[in-house]
C-alpha cells in the first residue's frame, strides 16, 4: 500500500507532464489524423479541384487552345503596322515598282489609237488556251453534245472560209485546228489563241454565205491579232490589286462585301468599256482582213443586222461588252470605203499586207493611216 502511494505521483508525472493528452478526436482536422512515417506533414485526404495542368495535358486539347488564342488582327496592332517606318519603305517601293513595271508593259493600239497595259507573252497566252479548249472540249462531250465530221457541208463551209483567212491574218505558224459544235440553237463563234477554231452550228444560217461567215470568223481572228486576251488576262492583275488592297484596308471586316460589291463596280467602271473598245478594234481589223481575203465587206452589213434579229433585243450599252447593234453599224458604214479600197487594191493571192502592217505599228507605237 505504501509502495502504491510513492508510486502514484511518479504515475501521475508521466501521463500528465512529459506526455500531455491528445484531443478529443472531434476536434482535430480531417487532414491531420494520419501521420505519414518518417516525416511532420499530414497526409491531405479531400475532394478539393486540382491545377488544370496536374489533371490533364490541355497542350493537345484544340478546343482549349483556341479558346486561350489571341486574335490574329487586333486595332493595336494594325495601328502598330501602320505607323512602322518599315511600312511605310515597304509601300513607298512597291508603289514605285508598279508604276514602273506599268509603264513598261503599255502598248498603243494602231487602229485606234487607245493605249492599253499588256504584261503577257503569246507564249503565255497560248499555254492557258491549251487548257482551255480541252476544257472546252471535255464540257462539250460531258453534255452529250458532238462536233461535226469533215465530211459535214457546213464544216467544208467553215474549213473553205478559214483557208482564205489563215494567210491574210499573219498568223500562219499557228496549229490551227478547226471545230464545228452540232448545236442549232446557238449563234456563236470563237477563235482562242493559238489557232483554235470553235463555230456553232447555229451560226451558218444566219451567216447565211461564205461572205457573211468570214465577217464573224475575220472578227475572231482579229482579237487575237490585236492581243485582246492578253490584255484582259492583264487587267484582272489591276483588278485584283484593287480588290485585295480595300479588303486590306477595312482589316478583313468587309471581306465578301468588298469581294462581290467591288468586282461589280470595277467590271462596270473598266472591265466592260474595255470590252467595249475591244469588240470595236475586232471589228475594223476583221473588215480589213476579209476585204484582203477578197470577200465582199458589204456582206458584214447584212451579216449583223440579222445577228440584231436573231438576238431579239440587247441590254443597254453601258451593261454591255459589247457595242450597240446601232453603233456597230454606223461604224462599219465608215470603214466600208477603205474596206473596198482595200479589196480592190488584193491580188486575192492570201498575202498578210494589213496583219503585217498592224504589228510593225504595234512595235512601233504608232496608228496606221
């Protein structure tokens, strides 16, 4: 009992001094009731969201790295470009190299006098035609549509016309091939670049005889005496740099607008007139040409005014890019007596007198009289 007594204070020492007691266990957080060996911290048992980075790789997550994308244009920046002296080199340069590269590639028309921007080779033009007329050819044949055998009378008419023409038009080098569409319900002809003949079969009534035929066929050719499709493959450079520089301008708001709204205006303001000037050009040179090919170039009075007929009204002249049947044919009024003067002055033997003369004045820069 004694020995009890000296032993209780020693008890009572070391359960309430050197080791206090622990709370109560309601007390103590939910994190810190288990101890990890060999190390103070507590190990975290909770429900809480972690890190995006410590739950997934959003590097290779499109939707979330568009969503963290900056915008491409912003106000700032295109005002940061804008005042940049770099800019203003770059614009200064490039102005000056499209003035002088226009300025160097402008031709004088002879028969007309209209000076005209001209940046394409005849190789050029004559290696997008190839692609062209199998095009043409592939969409022809698609439609369930055929070309005329040579056996046919109306392609004998075409291939007779073109053999006349061929030596007076100063381009005898050409492969010229010669294709007849069996359609009668299109008055249409065309000649691309480098020789390729395409004539509807619903042209021949109207052009009625071979006089009437070498009036539209002399009017194709001259189109490609003249240059025509290379200078419109050269203005659609004008046209697009016009186009691209106001999407630029508006930061890329208006972009269809200023697509579809824009072409209209720029086709309307230039791209028609020069159609216009263009039909009229073809329409001389095919006169003279015709009328050395000894044809008759009265024929191409009677020749478009059945065209008028056949076409039953044509939209006003300023939408067009083409002349007035009306204007078209008081022009032809004044040429025809050079036309005849010319026919007379022919030996009839296919010689390219006026074809000749033209590219000497293209070369030259200077009208013919």
């Amino acid at each position: 009992m004694h020995s009890r007594r000296l032993l209780q204070p020693l008890w009572h020492s070391l359960t309430n001094g050197a080791y206090p007691r622990p709370a109560p266990t309601s007390t103590i957080p939910r994190f810190a009731q288990r101890s990890r060996p060999f190390s103070q911290t507590y190990v975290r048992r909770n429900n809480w969201p972690r890190r995006p980075h410590e739950t997934r790789n959003y590097n290779h997550d499109p939707q979330y790295r568009l969503s963290q994308a900056k915008p491409l244009i912003t106000s700032e920046r295109l005002r940061h470009v804008a005042r940049s002296p770099s800019t203003h080199t770059i614009i200064a340069l490039s102005v000056l190299g499209a003035v002088i590269f226009y300025f160097s590639n402008i031709q004088t028309v002879p028969v007309s006098g209209r000076r005209r921007f001209n940046c394409f080779s005849d190789e050029t033009v004559g290696a997008a035609s190839e692609a062209q007329v199998k095009r043409l050819i592939w969409e022809v044949e698609r439609s369930g549509g055929r070309f005329l055998s040579d056996w046919d009378p109306r392609m004998a008419m075409v291939k007779r016309v073109m053999k006349r023409l061929i030596p007076v038009s100063g381009m005898e080098s050409s492969n010229w091939e010669i294709r007849v569409i069996d359609d009668p319900h299109t008055a249409n002809a065309f000649v691309l670049p480098g020789g390729k003949v395409f004539v509807f079969s619903g042209l021949i009534p109207i052009a009625r005889t071979e006089d009437g035929l070498a009036t539209v066929l002399g009017h194709e050719i001259a189109h490609n005496l003249a240059g025509h499709v290379a200078e419109r493959m050269s203005g659609q450079i004008g046209i697009n740099i016009l186009l691209y520089s106001l999407i630029f301008l508006t930061g890329g708001i208006a972009i269809l607008g200023t697509q579809f709204l824009g072409s209209a205006v720029l086709d309307l303001l230039f791209s028609r007139p020069m159609g216009r000037m263009q039909e009229s050009e073809a329409d001389y040179i095919g006169l003279m040409m015709m009328a050395e090919a000894c044809y008759d170039p009265r024929e191409a009075l009677g020749f478009w005014k059945r065209m008028e007929r056949a076409q039953q009204g044509e939209p006003p002249e300023w939408m067009s890019t083409h002349p007035s049947n009306f204007n078209r044919l008081q022009k032809i009024g004044e040429w025809m007596p050079k036309a005849l003067e010319k026919m007379r002055e022919s030996d009839c033997q296919g010689t390219a007198a006026f074809a000749d003369l033209f590219r000497r004045a293209m070369a030259r820069g200077v009208l013919i009289e």
